[in-house]
C-alpha cells in the first residue's frame, strides 16, 4: 500500500477535488466473501487462456489518468466530477485478454471463417458492408465459429446478456472510426444496454476517449488479443473512436457486442476494480496526488480472475439525447 504525504496547502479548487476523490472512496471495496477464486468457467478460450497462465488485470485507470495530467485539466471542475467514474471502475482495459500479442491464431482462423463463408476478399466486397469510414460483418453469428466462441467468452466473463454484436474490419491505416457515442444507450426500450466490450485481433490501433465538455482525451492501446469495456455512464460523458494512422500498418478485426450486465461485478464496473479500492484507500490530497497514485498501480501484482454474482443489476435511467450517436 502506498500513501502521498504531501502536506495539504489552500487551494481554492481543492473542494470540487476532495469531493470527487471522496466519490470514489464511498464506492467502496468488494469484500473477499463476494469473490470465488475458484470459479467454474465454461467457455473454452477462459479455461485455455487461465491454464496458459494468463492474469486478467484491469489497468484502465493507468492509462485514463493522463486526461487529467495538465493544470487546466486538474482545475476542470466538471472533467473532475465526470473522471469520477472512470475512478469507480466504469472502463476496463487488459492486455492478452483473449489470446497473447504474439498469437494470431484467432485472427487467422476467423480471417479463413470469413472469407469461406461469404466469399469476402477483405477488399469491400462478400459479407462486408461499408459503414462510417470503415467497414463491418453486421451480427456474423452464423458464419464464424471463431467470432461466437469470442463473444461467448466476453459474454460469461463479464456477466453479461448480448443484446447485440458486430464485426469492424480495418483493411489499413486508412480506415478509421469517427468519435460518437454508442445509440444503444438513447433507445427507449424497458431493459437498455448498459455495457460495450470489445476485442482486437490483428494490427494495433488505439481507441481515444474524449471528455464531451471539455474536449480533453485518454486512449487505450489496442494490439492483438486486448480487451476493452465501458458502462453506459461513460458512454453518455466520453464519446471514442479509432483514428486515422498515417504509417503502414496491416488489417484489424475489431469484435464488438453491447449488452445488459445481469449483475454488478468487479470485471464488468458494477464495483470497484481492485486500482479502484487502492486509490480509495490512499493518502490523498489533490488530484496530483491522484494522478501519481494511479500511475503507480501499474505497478501492481495482478490478481487472477474471480467470479461475483451477488450484486444486483443497476437500474440507469434513460439518459439525454445527444448528438454524435454511431454504432
């Protein structure tokens, strides 16, 4: 456990800092009771990839602590109030989530899936459609063994109920995703969606994340076989998307699925992640103090995948149109 010491001085923003900051420690820690270190898992690639050794560690909040790096951010009153949930737990990021950097099996094996099922050539035409400014496979599940095996995964690990999924194909770098919001999150249905996950197979990218009001961003890296996630309540603060990269780079399958968590769980934001309940026990003062404690946590020895169905689902009342609504 680490503590900040440094000695409180007066500052006249430090109010809507502590504030926030205390946000997140009332969020609380997952007790060990809630936890069953030695869940039952039934999808394949879970068995396989935790025999292989693999750790499923969250560090979102390494990387979303560089939105708050400069003195205007850190003056932000209302980028300090929305940062909040990113603090509670609301983004995941894990690297080798469902295969090893180096291992381009998937990729591969659902790259042969599609093209002997629609004929693709990956070029523009088979099964592909164009949509914004790159192209998609619309709900593949009936020509991809390799795509349902991935969302079955994402499905169960997360603990969530797949509403809907597509395919994003990158042909290059010069295919890209503007910054939008998803519109799951603006319908008007009984039971919404409350969760985006997705996964990258292939050539890396990275995914922005841009604060609505005040325009400031954070990304994740995104390489073969990582994993990102986020709630409907950052949906509604940040919109994200993928660049344009100039350079040369190869294709990307990007494998996406929007659901409602059937409980609040610590892989699927709905508790604190363990970053999350470290932060909130440390010593600290300003948002310095945040930003370097959350940096530190990188550092920290992961902890295996754990398996929690005690919460209850949340109930998230309809949220504000908005503009910028893509899928």
């Amino acid at each position: 456990m680490f503590h900040c010491l440094l000695t409180p001085l007066f500052d006249p923003h430090r109010r809507t800092i502590h504030d926030m900051l205390a946000v997140a420690r009332s969020a609380g820690a997952p007790t060990a009771g809630k936890e069953n270190a030695d869940a039952t898992w039934k999808n394949t690639l879970i068995v396989d990839r935790l025999r292989e050794g693999a750790v499923f560690q969250n560090i979102a909040l390494t990387h979303a602590a560089d939105i708050m790096r400069s003195e205007s951010a850190r003056i932000d009153a209302q980028l300090a109030e929305d940062f909040t949930a990113i603090l509670r737990g609301n983004t995941v990021y894990m690297r080798n989530f469902v295969c090893a950097e180096t291992d381009f099996t998937l990729y591969d094996q659902m790259k042969a899936e599609l093209i002997h099922s629609t004929g693709a050539s990956m070029s523009g035409e088979g099964g592909l459609i164009e949509w914004s400014k790159h192209q998609v496979f619309d709900n593949p599940t009936d020509i991809s063994p390799t795509f349902n095996l991935i969302i079955d995964m994402l499905a169960e690990y997360f603990d969530v109920d797949v509403y809907a999924t597509r395919l994003n194909y990158y042909r290059d770098g010069s295919q890209w995703k503007p910054q939008h919001h998803d519109s799951h999150a603006y319908g008007g249905r009984a039971e919404r969606e409350d969760f985006t996950v997705g996964i990258t197979l292939g050539s890396n990218r990275k995914l922005v994340f841009i604060h609505e009001a005040s325009k400031r961003e954070f990304n994740f890296p995104q390489t073969n076989g990582d994993c990102f996630a986020f709630t409907g309540e950052v949906n509604r603060l940040f919109t994200h998307g993928v660049p344009r990269v100039h350079a040369p780079i190869g294709d990307r399958f990007s494998i996406i699925a929007w659901g409602r968590r059937r409980s609040l769980n610590e892989r699927n934001g709905g508790v604190p992640n363990t970053q999350a309940s470290m932060l909130a026990s440390a010593t600290i003062e300003t948002m310095e103090d945040a930003v370097t404690a959350a940096q530190s946590l990188v550092s920290v020895q992961p902890t295996a995948a754990r398996l929690s169905n005690s919460a209850s689902v949340n109930k998230n009342p309809a949220a504000k149109k908005k503009k910028q609504r893509l899928q």
